[in-house]
C-alpha cells in the first residue's frame, strides 16, 4: 500500500531543539517497513498546534490526498493527536479521506474497522482533546504566573522593545526572559509620536502620512513595511508608557478578555505619558467618527469651519467651468435647490483672502494679542474657585485609595491576606483608577495654573511673526492646521463673515511656542479649559 507520513510538534522551538519529529519519522518508518507499505511522501509540520486546520503542511497534504487518484491510500501519524487534538475536527477531516479512500492510520494507537475499533479510536481522540485543553489550561497558569514576577513571555515583545534573557534571582540554573528598550525600534516609536503631534517640516501628518515618510526613508517594521494600521497600532499601545499587559486577548479568537484577567508586566516606558495622552486625544478628536479625514487633510484652506447664516449648513467646495473656478457653496443650496437658500456661491479665493487678511490684520498682530491675554488673565481668575471644586472629590477620593492600597499590603506583610489571584486584581483595579484620578487632577490643575504671565512681550511679537509667517504659506498644512486650533466656525451671512474663535486656544499656542526653537507648532489636546465665553465644540 502507497501511504505519506505526517510529523509534527507544536512549537518551532521544539522542532529545532527537540529529537520527536526524528524519532516519530524513524518509528513511522519501521512500521511501514515491517508491514510491506511504500513510503511515497513525507509532511513534516514543524510549529503548529494540532487544534485547528491552520497548518500548511496539513492542508498541502489533504489537497494531495484528495485529488484523483490519490497518491496515496493512507496517512500514517505517530499517535492520533498529531493529526488532530479536536474529536469534530477529526471525524470531520477522516471522514472526508475516507470518502477519497484514504485512512488514517496511528501506529501506536492501531484499531480494527468494526464499531468496537471505531468506538475506541474516538475514545482516543476524545482523551487527545482533553489532555490539549488541560495542557493549555496549566500552561497558562504558568505563563501568568511567570508575568507577574516580572518575566515575558513569548518570542518577540512588541515593536521598540526586545526579549533578553536573564536569571531568576536566587537561581542561577533556569533562564528567563525581560522585555527591554530596543535602541533603534524606539528610536523609530518616538518619531511616529512626534510626527503625529508636531507634523514633518511644516506638514500635518496622520497614519498613512507617518507610514509613507517611514517606509520612503528606508525604515521598516521589522523587514516588512509600514501601513496606517501599523502606526495606529503603535499610536495606541499603552506599553510604550510602561504598561505591557500579558493575557489580554485569547489567542484563537483574538478577542478582548475581562480586564481581571489581564496580567500587567511594566516595563520600561519609551513615551512620556503626557505624550501618550496628547496623542490618544488628537486621535479621538481626528477619529472619521467625529471629522471627515479631508478636513484634516485637504489643502482647500476653510474646509469643516463655513457655515450658512441662512440655513445652518455646512459650505462645501464646488467647481464651476470645467473646473477653472472654484466657490464654497451651501450644501442645502447643492442639494435640495436654490428656492431652499440664499446664501450665493462665494469664489473660495476671495473668501479665503478675506478670512486670511482678518486673521493676520485684526487677531495675529501684537496689540490685539496682548488685549486678549488681558481678558483671558480675568477670566482665569474668576474661574479658579470652580476649579478648586471640581478638586475636591477628587482629592477625597484619592486619598481613601491610597489609604486602601497601605491597608491592603499591610494585611499582606501580617500575613492576614494571601498573595493570590484576587489580591492581584484588586491592586491592579486600585492602581488603576488612582491613575485616572491623576490624569483627572493634573488636567485641572493644568487649567487653573495656565502660566499665562509666562508670556512677555517680546515673545507675543515673536509668536505674531511666526504666524504671519505661517499663515501666508498656503502650501503649508500646518497654517490650516493652526487655523482650525485658533477658529470655532465662520458663519456666512448676506455680505458678512462672522469669525468665532478661542483666546485660551491662541495662549496655549503662544505657550507652547515659546518652549522651542522651532516654527512647527506643538498642539495641545486639552486647549478649551473652560475659560472662553463663546467656546463651541472642539475640533
């Protein structure tokens, strides 16, 4: 009989330190020899778990076993558990070859063909299934409780960090493994969070902007290259503050487990979280839920900022001569007629010079910018004890956390509470919320303390001529980008264009333009701290 043997261990690290898939083909070997079958191919799967169908050894055997003829008239496998460690999946896949007039056949598990045979060879895959499932189950005891003493598992940490090898303390004889900072991966972290927040030469960048500028210049994401949802990936994963989380997600189904499964694993962090924070928060505020990605994107210098005086409606570009002009039109006027508004189409290069000249004439200039840090001085004030409210709780709140936390590891160091599980969880849940309350306070406490006497004269008259600057480059993305931090709305009225902005949006870019030598700007995600009169909604 014509027959392929199948081998396989689980892992690769098995399959290139371990002797089973040697020894499981040298076994297979000798019994086709002493029973008179011909070897006619070999399926070595060297890493993959038996649970499922995702193997590709496994799958170029099936379509070999299946065609017509078949090559061969059995699969020989060492035990049962290395074709499948799922009774279903099993039967599923035996009963398929055996339509082909293919067996499967194990030469340490052997079988008759009568219902007693085929009785005990589901018993065998049964117990298979069972053992697999207990494996996983303490294996992953092991893997959690191994985290929690500060070790990684797995082979490769996340992009900007790296597995070493190490000793547990007091044991010189097993090795374990860290994750630690990768010099030049997290040199690479820090650029995509820089780039996001401060743009690239005067660009606004988002994901798919970081991605092409890192891939055009040559550096890659480990030998592949760089898309939008790999810099997302990177945007949002809190273990660049630190916070390496094992057991996260379940590794079939890739879905979210309860966070009280959740081992966090610190390491250390390559991003500052203030950072980290201003970057989650410009991500919201971008997200295509809550902004059109062209708004962000788009040159057109006023796009997401007209609105109708007539109707309420948004202005949108429209063309007009094959595309020789251009105008910001109404969309009720676009699209339910002209009889439903009448505000005109307005030729966007005029509209734009003239938004353009406003700002630069009657807001970018020294004199006014002094008057409305004047104002914004005043209303600070008056907004101080609403702060100190808002504090309180808070603090109280805090306070009976941290009080907590000593009284917990104070039964511990007693010896009234054991470190198990449940402890764990609990001071995980305990950190967690005290660093909520942080962020929550140092937010406030932001607003309240705005260090508005840091700005001097000489730095206003600085910060109005770089904006100028800025803001006479149409080219520039980050004029726009400035524009949209600095402008609530215009709204279009008859012959009339009433511009809506935020003193404390224009203080913090002055503030924060005054801590580098540099024209691109810094944007701050908590700009609207509740000290303007007629702040809207943020960008």
């Amino acid at each position: 009989m014509h027959v392929a043997l199948y081998a396989r261990v689980s892992t690769t690290r098995q399959a290139e330190k371990d002797l089973s898939i040697p020894d499981q083909l040298n076994q297979m070997r000798e019994w086709c020899k002493a029973n008179g079958h011909l070897i006619v191919q070999e399926y070595i799967e060297a890493g993959a778990s038996a649970t499922d169908d995702k193997r590709p050894e496994f799958q170029q055997m099936l379509s070999d076993a299946l065609a017509s003829p078949p090559p061969y008239q059995a699969i020989i496998v060492h035990s049962r558990s290395r074709f499948f460690r799922d009774l279903l999946e099993f039967l599923m896949y035996e009963k398929k070859l055996k339509r082909a007039e293919c067996r499967v056949i194990s030469i340490t598990q052997q079988t008759s063909d009568d219902p007693a045979g085929e009785m005990a060879s589901k018993m065998f895959s049964l117990f298979d299934e069972y053992s697999s499932k207990e494996n996983g189950k303490h294996t992953l005891r092991a893997m959690k409780e191994n985290a929690r003493r500060g070790f990684f598992n797995g082979s490769r940490p996340c992009f900007g960090y790296r597995a070493v090898e190490c000793f547990m303390e007091g044991d010189n004889t097993r090795k374990k493994k860290r994750a630690e900072i990768d010099p030049s991966e997290s040199s690479t972290v820090r650029h995509i969070f820089d780039y996001y927040l401060n743009g690239h030469q005067g660009k606004v960048m988002g994901a798919k902007d970081i991605a092409l500028h890192l891939n055009a210049t040559g550096i890659s994401l480990r030998g592949n290259v760089w898309n939008k949802s790999r810099v997302h990936e990177v945007l949002s994963n809190r273990a660049y503050i630190g916070e390496y989380y094992f057991n996260k997600r379940d590794h079939k189904t890739k879905t979210l487990k309860d966070e009280s499964e959740w081992i966090l694993l610190n390491v250390e962090p390559i991003i500052d979280s203030a950072i980290f924070e201003s970057t989650r928060a410009k991500c919201e505020s971008r997200s295509p839920a809550k902004i059109s990605p062209r708004l962000v994107t788009s040159l057109i210098l006023l796009t997401g900022l007209l609105k109708c005086g007539c109707c309420g409606a948004g202005l949108t570009t429209a063309t007009g001569k094959g595309g020789l002009y251009r105008y910001y039109k109404c969309n009720t006027r676009i699209n339910q007629g002209a009889k439903q508004c009448s505000t005109p189409a307005i030729p966007m290069d005029k509209l734009d010079g003239i938004v353009m000249d406003a700002m630069l004439e009657k807001i970018l200039v020294p004199d006014r910018l002094k008057l409305m840090l004047t104002e914004l001085r005043k209303l600070q004030k008056t907004k101080a004890n609403d702060q100190e409210e808002l504090q309180k709780p808070l603090n109280r709140e805090l306070a009976e956390i941290q009080a907590g936390t000593t009284r917990l590891y104070e039964a511990v160091e007693k010896g009234l509470l054991p470190q198990d599980e449940f402890l764990q969880q609990r001071a995980q849940k305990l950190k967690a919320r005290r660093e909520e309350i942080m962020l929550e306070l140092a937010g406030l406490k932001r607003r309240q303390a705005m260090p508005l006497d840091m700005l001097n004269p000489k730095q206003v008259d600085q910060f109005a001529k770089v904006m100028r600057s800025i803001m006479t480059e149409r080219r520039n993305t980050t004029g726009k980008a400035y524009l949209r931090l600095l402008i609530n709305e215009i709204r279009i009225e008859e012959n009339q264009a009433t511009i809506t902005g935020k003193n404390s949006a224009l203080a913090f870019a002055m503030l924060e333009n005054t801590k580098v030598d540099t024209v691109v700007p810094t944007f701050v995600p908590n700009w609207l701290p509740d000290l303007d009169s007629n702040q809207g909604p943020a960008d």
